[in-house]
C-alpha cells in the first residue's frame, strides 16, 4: 500500500480480503409503532472483510515513531445515507518502549468525520464504531513503523445502515409548534431513535424511557444535525457520541406502563476525546427534590421527535422544543399540554419555571387524556436506582494511566516513568502522586512524583541486580481524601535488565491457539476480561491489556473436584538465544490444592513440572524460566497449566497472563553496592558511598526518591551485605 511503501515497509497479511457485501441477517421493515412512538428504519447486513495477520518487517530505525496506516480497506452500503461498523478478530499491538500502541482509525468518506478506537475503547463499544455520515468508511489499521515481531488484525463482520430513503413522512395530526432547539443536556439515543438527558454533575448519568431500552451497544448523540431535505437522519462527529455502559443500566421494575416508565444509566467517555459528555459540554438537568404544584406552571418538552408535513423533513429525529401547561398529577403519572411526537419518548419534563426535571416523558395524550403523558421523578424504584448506581454511574475518581510501560529498566536505575492524569472527574489532586517500587532483590521504596505542570508526573526506577523482577503502582490523593490506586488492583511489573529482544509475546487479547480442557473437575479456563466477585478469582488481568485467561468467570462457580487445563499451541524457538519464559499466574487454593506449570520440549510428547503453587496470595505473580534449564529435545516447546481441587471444601481458581519469550541481556552481573566497579564489595564501596552521600550524587540515593538521607544508608547496606553474585 502506498504508506507502506513511502516508509519502505514490507507486510504481511496472512489472510486475504472478501470485500462484498452478503445481505444476510437484513432487517429492514415498515415504518414501526410502538406505543405509538415511530422508530427508525436500519438494516443490519452481514459482511466479511479481514485485514489478516499484518506484521511488518524490515522495520524502520527510531524511537516510537507515530503509527502509520499498515491497512486499509473502505467499506460502502451504496444506498446507506449512514452506516455503522461491527468488528470481530481484533489483535491490536501493545505499546512498548520502542513501539506505540496500535489503533483503528476510522473516515467517514463524505464529511470526513474521524474516529480513533484503541483496545479499551473498542470494549467500551462493544468492538462497533460511532455512526458515521454517508455510504463509504475507510478502515485502517494505524501501527508504529519500527514495531517487530507484533501482528494486527480486525475483520469487519457487519454493517448497520439506514433504509433507503423513501423521501418525506406524513402523519395525521394538529399543527406542530415545537422550534429547533440546541441544548446539550439533551441527546439522541440510537438506533431506536428515541431522546436521553444528562443529569447532575457526575458527567456520565442519563435518563430515558425504559420502552426505548437502553443497552450496550446503543449510541447516544450530541449536536445532531439537521436531516436530509428527504427526512434521512445525519449523524454528528463521533467526538459527539458516547456508548451506552450495559452494566450501568437500571429500568422500570415489575411492567413498563404509564407511571412506570424510567431507565437510568450512564455513558462512557469518549474515544476521540477522553471526556465524559458532561466534562465536554458543561451542561447538564437538575432532578427536582419535591413535588411541583399543578398550577399550568410552564412545562418544556425538548427532545427529537418525528415530523410531518408541513414542517421539513429535515426536522425529522432532530432536537426540537416545545412550552406548555403542567395541567395533572395523580401517583407517579404526569401530564401537560406540551406538543410531543415519536422520538420524544424519553424526554425530561422541565419545569421551565424552576430549571428542574419533574420526570420522564413517555407517552402521547393530548386528544384523550388532556396531555402528553410522564412518569414522576418520585416513582419510588427511580429513586431507589438513583441511590444504588451500578457501572459507569457509580462515583468517579481521578482517572490516571501509564504514558508508557517499560518493557525492562536499566540495572543502573535512572530510567523515568511517567503517570498522566486522563481525566480529574470534577477532583483535584493532592499534593503528588506516589511512585511505589518493590523488587525481587530486595530493593523497595516509595517515591513522590515530580509535577511536570501540564497534567503528567514523572518518577525515577533506582538500581537493582540486573535479571530482577520489579514491581510497581501508584497513589494518589484527591481533596477528599480518597486514594486511587493505579492498576486498580495489584501492580505493574517491569525486570531490570541491559538490553531486551521479545521473540514471542501473548497477551491474550486474541485467540491465538491455546486450548482448554478438563480431567474431572467442573468449570473451566476461558479468555475473559476477569469480573472480579472477590471468591477467589482476580479483579482484573496482570498486563493491563484487558483479557487473560481465568477459571470459570461466572460468580459463586469454581474448580471443583478435579483438574482444568490450559495448553499451549506449538511454540517454534527457532533463532531465540539464550530465551526466557515469562509469564504471570494467579491462584486460590488451601493445602493440597494446586496450579503446576510444566514444559514440553519435544513438541507436547511428554511433560516436565517447573512449578507448582497453592496460593498467590489474592495478586498476580510473575514466573520466569530459562529456555536452557527446560533442556529441550526440539525447536518445537509447549506450556500446559494445570488447576486442581483436591477434593475438599475450598474455593480454587486461577488464571494466566502475560506470556512471553523473549532474550534477556545482563552485560555485567548486577551488584549494586559495587560502586568503584571491582567485582567486589569492600571499604573502597564504602568510601565511595560516603562520598557521593556527603556530595549528594545520584549515585549514592539508593531508593531513587530523590532525596538523600538514613533510607539510603540502609538501602547500602542491605544491597552491601548481599554482596557480589
């Protein structure tokens, strides 16, 4: 392709393309009344396009140059006026020292609308992308140039898209007085075409109707914009669409009628932005906190209903308002004389008088009950769920990330880290985030982070004997005095190491050949994301990337009364030099239960156990295996895990992540305490210490904290007492 070649970039696609369209699975119907309220038409159309496995070789020399395209592919519906992506068989490559993250970019070919999908966004997508303008998207794969060993691949296996345009509607009715509108407390909920609100200052929680059924996969929408002079509906920018969080949503309890017609939820922010849409719109409702008299006090209805002749088509599902009279309540049913049509199920119902939301609009009324029809903010399950908030609902904390994970760090110390805050959520940090460090050869300590002023915080590794596991997280502190920990759970793990060459690397993202089976017992390893139901079983994976493989993953189920496998497919070692196994574990289990980990070298003949575990102590562990000490008989090598209830009354689970082969460098054997560089630690080392302490040089501050004082007088000592290797 011509970036490839611009770049001198050889690829490899292990697969070819199928680009046609099979209108398989097409659901395309007549206009729909749901309890009166018209939906829109969509066709769902089944397609096959696979980028393959892309790799490139011969790559480019630099340091985490910015991703370039390494695929594309332009998928078109040619009468769709919009269209919206489905995607499956998603491997995208992680971001290491060298190597950016991989991400899908996605264009609109008629406005030029732009989309950006990482590995966490594409999850929170439910792996679709926004809706998109038009009847052509250009898919592209977007890679660092100077990645190695790393593949991508995303299949589009379907198409949602709009009917063909069947021009304008008209519907029976009184004259519409509703204006255009533009509040952005108020949106769009796709596909079903009904309207949601923002509310309070959370930035996440909306409000609709319960018949309009709101879940994962459905999109809400922000400045919406006009529709086709033929009354097709247009999409915004994605950067003005959110997903629907599925486990955040709550709804009507015991039937959905009038009075009892609610769905509370949440959205998460947005991929192109990071923002949720209250942090990027700044607007949002106020719920009321007591009744509002029935006293024909104004009541504005703003939401995106359908239209008819003689307004424009091009009106139709776009946001519109309308001011009428409060004229009845009885229980948890509402009405007022404000004009209403299909799409505005879901409205909130305003009192214009005090700026505060009496309830939720759902039905029509006008001409047979005297006013349109709502339910009461007061109904007694909203409020419940109001006060019992569930996925993206519940209370935010500052959100933070890694702005690159270190593959390895120096023995000598000295390499920087560096934390970026995502999004403060409304917070203020407290002073600096901390930097905690704890590694396999002793060396632990807790760092304050330097503030870099524009949002990010940087800390410093110390030293540690090279080949050493290195384990570290971050706290940090907002104004209410709530911790964040970052990972949320468990730590991130590094290895201080001079020089590292990764040769195989599994994340678990993607199926790639491991196999699971049992031997008697119940339940069994599959690749998840972990839903953490605290028996036992991990609250989230140990690389960061999202999934691993668990035991189960179904709550109050575990290992029971036998084995559950996990094997490996073939590895080839073909060309790795002096390779270590890398990989991490989790396991619960009390006296004989047990996880053994055992190696093939002759391609799954036989098996030999390298370690076996009862328990991980509720976090991840990381384990390491030279490739020589394995002794294999072949270049051909398999791994198998096995997790087993020894029969009594205990709770056993396990998991696996993180597995890589890779080429491990020590130049020199790793002695920190050798600081005049002789091979040995004597009163030379000492007088050097002390020299650098009273000097205050880098070299003497052993825990990296950047300060001198006891802390690394004791660090010397400890790492003097081990002495030389």
């Amino acid at each position: 392709m011509k970036q490839g070649c611009a770049l001198g970039l050889v690829l490899i696609s292990v697969s070819g393309l199928t680009g046609s369209v099979m209108a398989q699975s097409s659901v395309v119907t007549d206009d729909q009344m749901i309890n009166n309220f018209e939906q829109p038409e969509i066709r769902e159309i089944a397609f096959d396009v696979d980028s393959g496995l892309v790799q490139i070789n011969n790559p480019q020399p630099g340091a985490r140059d910015l991703q370039v395209a390494v695929w594309e592919q332009v998928i078109e519906v040619a009468d769709a006026d919009w269209m919206r992506l489905r995607f499956s068989d998603i491997q995208l490559a992680k971001s290491t020292e060298n190597v950016r993250e991989s991400y899908l970019k996605i264009t609109s070919m008629y406005d030029g609308h732009e989309q950006y999908l990482d590995l966490k966004s594409l999850d929170e997508w439910g792996n679709t992308s926004a809706y998109f303008n038009g009847n052509a998207i250009k898919v592209e794969i977007m890679a660092s140039p100077n990645a190695t060993a790393q593949v991508n691949r995303v299949r589009v296996s379907g198409v949602q898209a709009s009917a063909p345009s069947t021009g304008p509607r008209s519907i029976c009715g009184s004259v519409d007085d509703r204006e255009l509108s533009y509040d952005n407390r108020d949106a769009r909920l796709m596909p079903i075409g009904c309207t949601a609100w923002l509310f309070d200052d959370h930035g996440s929680r909306m409000m609709s109707a319960a018949h309009c059924g709101p879940s994962g996969g459905d999109v809400i929408q922000f400045n919406v914009p006009l529709s086709t002079s033929g009354g097709s509906t247009q999409n915004p920018p994605p950067q003005d669409q959110y997903p629907v969080d599925n486990e955040s949503v709550q709804d009507s309890i015991g039937g959905i009628f009038i009075g009892n017609d609610w769905a509370y939820f949440g959205v998460f922010d947005n991929s192109n932005t990071g923002m949720s849409p209250g942090t990027a719109y700044g607007v949002h409702h106020t719920l009321a906190t007591s009744q509002t008299p029935v006293d024909n006090r104004p009541i504005r209805i703003t939401g995106y209903g359908s239209t008819s002749s003689p307004v424009p088509a091009s009106w139709y599902l776009v946001q519109k308002t309308h001011v009428g009279p409060f004229v009845f309540r009885s229980g948890n049913t509402i009405r007022y004389a404000t004009d209403t049509t299909g799409g505005n199920s879901g409205s909130a119902v305003l009192d214009e008088n005090n700026q505060v939301v009496i309830g939720v609009h759902t039905n029509a009324g006008c001409n047979s009950t005297g006013g349109n029809q709502g339910t009461s903010i007061f109904n007694n399950d909203l409020q419940d769920a109001l006060a019992n908030p569930q996925g993206i609902c519940l209370p935010r904390n500052i959100q933070a990330s890694v702005v690159l994970e270190p593959t390895h760090v120096q023995p000598e110390g000295g390499d920087e880290i560096v934390l970026q805050i995502d999004n403060l959520q409304g917070h203020t940090v407290v002073g600096a985030p901390k930097f905690i460090v704890n590694a396999t050869d002793g060396t632990s300590f807790e760092q304050d982070m330097v503030d870099n002023g524009d949002g990010t915080y940087t800390g410093t590794f110390g030293s540690y004997y090279c080949g050493s596991s290195v384990s570290y997280s971050f706290e940090i502190e907002d104004e209410e005095g709530t911790i964040v920990n970052i990972p949320a759970s468990g730590t991130f793990s590094t290895v201080a190491l001079d020089d590292l060459v990764v040769a195989i690397e599994d994340n678990f993202e993607t199926n790639m050949g491991w196999a699971s089976y049992t031997t008697g017992g119940s339940a069994s390893f599959i690749r998840a994301t972990p839903n953490g139901y605290n028996l036992g079983d991990p609250e989230s994976d140990a690389d960061g990337s999202g999934m691993c493989y668990v035991t189960s993953n179904v709550n109050g189920i575990d290992v029971d009364n036998g084995s559950v496998w996990l094997r490996s497919p073939p590895i080839d070692i073909s060309g790795v030099e002096d390779g270590v196994v890398r990989l991490s574990v989790w396991m619960t289990g009390t006296g004989p239960d047990s996880m053994n980990v055992e190696f093939s070298g002759n391609a799954g003949l036989s098996y030999s156990q390298v370690a076996s575990i009862t328990s991980t102590n509720g976090s991840w562990m990381d384990l390491a295996f030279n490739l020589a000490d394995l002794n294999p008989s072949s270049n051909i090598i398999m791994m198998r895990i096995s997790v087993t209830d020894a029969g009594a009354d205990t709770t056993v689970e396990g998991g696996v992540d993180g597995f890589r082969i890779s080429t491990e460098t020590c130049d020199s054997i790793g002695c920190p305490a050798d600081l005049n560089g002789d091979g040995a630690v004597d009163f030379f080392d000492v007088s050097a210490f002390l020299s650098a302490f009273n000097a205050m040089d880098a070299q003497a501050d052993f825990t990296g904290d950047g300060t001198f004082d006891f802390f690394d007088v004791s660090a010397f000592l400890e790492a003097f007492g081990a002495g030389c290797p």
